[in-house]
C-alpha cells in the first residue's frame, strides 16, 4: 500500500460514515438505539476518541514502540464508556466540531509521514485500518440499518 492508496480508504470510508448521518435532524442525532444504547451524537463521540487514539499510538508505533493497552481502563468497553461520559457535555455542535477537527488533524498527520511508513509498517497499517476506515465502515452499516428500521 503507499500513501495515496491509504488515505483514499481513509477517505471513502470517512465519506460513508458523513452519508449515513449528516442529513439527519439534531434530534434524531441524539435518539438512543442507534448502535445499541448509543445514539448518533453518541457514535459521533466514539470516532473522534478513536481517531484521537490513533493520533497518540500511530507516533508510538513509528518509534518501534508498544502501544499502551486498554487493560489500564479495565478492556475496551471500559475505555468506551469512560470516553463517552468524558464528552457528555458536550452540545451536538460541539461534537460536530470535534468531529470534523480531529479528522482534518488526522489527515493532516497522515499526509506529512513519509511514503515508506505506507508500504513498510505493517503495525501502523494495521492501526490506521482499525481506527478509521473499517470503524467508519463499521458505524455507518449500523447507522444506516438503524435508519432503515425506523
């Protein structure tokens, strides 16, 4: 894979994930039972933590580092959830915000690494599909199902 091809996965999946909510009302955003109890807003949240997670490991990785493990929040779930009461508070714009930042910060890290962590870094790869492409893929297929059963 080279860069190009990572980010244009990056992208189309980012893309499916804009589809699958933005012509949506602010509150239907915040119906629960979206993805299980969770309501759009609610998976609007867990993107941006997760992008945000990949803007810390993805330097670690780079540097031949172990990526801290979730063990610390009690698994996955456990961080999940601590993420979510974490961002609470937070008005449906200003997930929104969060939203569209953390990406573009995202892809603007992404764009300045050079070519060979592209077509070399297995770990890295591996990171970059499981926080963003396939997790966006993954929401948007339940959003949208949820969508369709309404």
């Amino acid at each position: 894979m080279n860069r190009e091809q990572a980010l244009n996965r990056v992208e189309q999946g980012w893309k499916a994930f804009l589809e699958s909510f933005t012509d949506l009302k602010d509150n239907m955003l915040m119906e629960s039972g979206a993805v299980g109890h969770w309501s759009v807003r609610d998976v609007l949240t867990h993107i941006t933590s997760w992008e945000e997670e990949a803007l810390k490991a993805l330097p670690i990785i780079l540097d031949g580092n172990p990526t801290p493990r979730y063990r610390r929040y009690g698994g996955i779930d456990a961080f999940n959830a601590l993420e979510q009461e974490r961002k609470r508070q937070l008005s449906i714009d200003e997930v929104k915000q969060e939203l569209m930042a953390t990406h573009k910060h995202l892809l603007t890290f992404l764009a300045e690494l050079p070519e060979s962590v592209f077509s070399a870094n297995r770990r890295f790869l591996k990171r970059l599909r499981l926080d963003t492409y396939n997790h966006y893929r993954e929401h948007a297929v339940q959003i949208t199902r949820w969508r369709a059963e309404r």
